[in-house]
C-alpha cells in the first residue's frame, strides 16, 4: 500500500508527539511493506508565524489531495500568545 499523508505538526508539544507517530507508522510500513510519504503543511501558530494567518488556501488543499491527516496540536497560551491578539475573521 502507498499512503500519501498530509502532516501538520502543530504547536506546543505537537511537534514532538507526532514526530514520534510517524516513526510508528514508518516502522509499520517496515513490516507490512507499505510506502508512507508524508507532505509537512502548516497550520496553528507556526503558520502565523510563517505566513500571517492560521491556515492557508494551499495548506487545506494539500490536505484534500492526500490520502490521510496527521494533525498535532495547535495552538497556544490564550493569555500570553501574540497568536490570539490577532483579529478574528
């Protein structure tokens, strides 16, 4: 089987945690001899950070055209990160 997974590591702890999930899937795909190829996208804060906005348009259609979403967490601090400053629409 050939997977091709859109992955959006996130914020915050999201990175490492799934990090460490596509190491599973790799040694998964080791056994089963499966191809997993993984497209990194942006979304939550890093993609603020990167573009000024949360989720671009060619983020959601990377992850349309994939087979499946790896998603971290996103986010931040509600209180202290200059994320949630910005204007809501």
């Amino acid at each position: 089987m050939n997977c091709n997974i859109a992955v959006i590591k996130g914020d915050g702890i999201g990175p490492e945690i799934v990090t460490e999930a596509m190491k599973v899937l790799d040694k998964v795909a080791e056994k089963y001899g499966h191809t997993f190829n993984y497209t990194q996208v942006l979304m939550g804060g890093c993609s603020i950070d990167a573009t000024g906005v949360p989720l671009t348009d060619e983020a959601i259609a990377t992850c349309k055209a994939s087979d499946a979403v790896l998603l971290g967490s996103i986010g931040g601090d509600t209180t202290t990160s200059p994320w949630y400053k910005l204007e809501p629409s």
